[in-house]
C-alpha cells in the first residue's frame, strides 16, 4: 500500500520518527505491540517495527535510527525522504509479540531497540499489566522518546541506563535478569551486545518465557564460512555458494526471483523447504520443530557440501 509521511519528528540524536498515513484519510490494518513493516525505499527493502500504540488506526509510527554503516535505509530515510512523500509500505507482521498468558513482563531495550517496546508499553499500560523496562543508551542525549517514558520513570516501571558508550558502566543485565518472579516474560530488543548477554543471562528462565527480536545478525558461532552447493530440485540445476555470498544473492544472479524483506534472518519471509543437507541455521524465525524441514536461505549456509533445496 502507498502511505503518505504526513510528519517527521526529531525523537533524539540521529534518531527521527516517521509519522505514515493513507492519502486519503481511511483506516489502515490493524497490528499487534510488537509489529513491524517493510518499506520500500528506492531500490531498497527494509523493516522497521511499529512504535504507536497498536489501538490507533489512523497511522503508523517508525523510530529510525541513522546508521553510517548501514545498509542503506537510515540514510535514505534521514536524507532523502520528506513529508508529504509517498511511501511502499506492507501489511505489518508480527515475529515479537506479547505473550497474553504472562502475568508481567520484564522489557530491555538498547538503542533503537526501544521501538517495539513502546508498542508494547502502550498496550501494556492500557490492559493495566504489570511491566517493568530498562532502558539502555548512551546518553540521555541519543535516548528516544524519553519524555513519554520519564513519567514511568517516577513510577518505577521504567529504568534509565545512560553507559557512555561503555557497557560496563550500564545495566548489569547478568543481575537483571538472575531471579525470575513465576508468571514473568522477557523481551529484549537491541544491540549484539545487549541481544548476546540477555541471552546469556536468561539461558535458565523456564521454556517460552523469553522472546526477543534481533535487528541485526545474530552471531552464530561458526569461526569461519566454507563454500558449499545448493541443488535445486524443481529446476535441475547446481549453484557454488562462494564464502560471503548468500543464497539469496547466487540465485537472483543466475535469474531466479526469491522474495525477501529483512535478509537478516529474522522476518521469515525466505522461508524455504529443504529435502537432503545440513542447514547452518543462523535465523531467529525458524524454530526447533521446522529446522528439519525449513530454512532462511537469505542466512543460512551449509554444515554439508551440498544442500538440496526445494525449488
């Protein structure tokens, strides 16, 4: 769908808001705390989460953070997009949402990270649940969307941690997160950092109770990428999968269309069933029940010579 940037908000340091509106003032689909969407941006396609509260109808919120080192959104957004531009906007979809079975929940959020939380701030505050949120930045400077959340801060429900830039000086996340209350949900959203040490710190908290959305690679382990092969059933054909290359990135070349949003491994839309081979699975959608049938090809590599996909 075409949306309108109907404003653009200065949230913090290098960070804007995206204000997205249909041209003609009707209702756009409704999205759960927690969503996100894809924007086409020029020859680009990226995802940002939804930072509004998921009762309003009438627009769609984003935080974006501009990166040097990105892949390109964040400058494209802080450079090139103004307001009353028309934007390529999908349907939200939602890999991060809240678990309506938890009695509260334990919110961290690093950096940019903070924008699906305030979606599930929002929501939380609404159904009157019990939720606390630590909030972890550099400065007070590069905090978003501080004045909203400075009010729960007197209430105790939300916690700043300004580091400098350096960690050691933040939140002790070890600690944190050491005793869990029953009934508690984790979500976390931010940094590799941040995103490894919750994990860390939370590897004990019982199955189901933690979630998290990662919005760059996680890391995988593996210490150094070997070329494999990919065999495409339906076609016939092989492609050598060189060392920094993907799958995605081989087949587009030789002419076969794949469709992806993220290629970060963590939106799904790659999903691709396999027949022979070991997937080096490095995602955060395909969970343990579909990792013997499924994989993300826009991540994935291989544990064997070849892998057997099919298409």
């Amino acid at each position: 769908m075409q949306l309108r940037v109907r404003s653009i908000t200065y949230l913090a340091e290098a960070i804007n808001g995206y204000e997205l509106v249909d041209p003609r003032g009707r209702d756009l689909p409704r999205f759960a705390a927690g969503a996100h969407i894809d924007l086409r941006l020029g020859e680009l396609l990226r995802q940002y989460s939804l930072c509004n509260d998921p009762a309003e109808r009438r627009r769609y919120c984003i935080a974006v953070l501009r990166e040097d080192a990105s892949r390109g959104g964040s400058r494209y957004l802080h450079d090139t997009v103004r307001v009353g531009d028309l934007v390529e906007v999908s349907m939200p979809r939602n890999n991060f949402p809240l678990d309506a079975a938890a009695e509260r929940h334990l919110l961290i959020a690093g950096g940019i990270g903070i924008a699906p939380i305030i979606s599930m701030i929002a929501e939380l505050r609404r159904r009157r649940v019990d939720f606390r949120l630590h909030y972890c930045t550099r400065s007070a400077a590069r905090t978003a969307f501080y004045d909203d959340l400075a009010p729960l801060g007197t209430e105790g429900r939300v916690r700043f941690h300004h580091d400098g830039g350096d960690p050691a000086r933040g939140l002790d996340i070890a600690a944190a997160l050491r005793d869990s209350l029953p009934g508690t949900h984790l979500y976390y959203c931010g940094p590799a950092g941040l995103m490894a040490a919750a994990a860390e710190a939370a590897k004990e908290w019982p199955a189901g109770t933690t979630h998290s959305e990662y919005f760059t690679t996680p890391p995988t382990g593996v210490v150094e990428d070997q070329p494999f092969r990919v065999r495409l059933a339906k076609r016939g054909v092989e492609y050598q999968i060189p060392v920094g290359e993907t799958i995605v990135g081989v087949l587009r070349r030789n002419g076969i269309a794949v469709p992806t949003s993220c290629q970060l491994g963590y939106c799904g839309a790659c999903l691709t069933r396999y027949l022979d081979g070991e997937p080096d699975h490095r995602d955060q959608v395909v969970r343990d029940y579909g990792r013997e049938r499924y994989v993300l090809i826009c991540c994935a590599r291989s544990r064997t010579p070849v892998l057997h996909l099919d298409l």
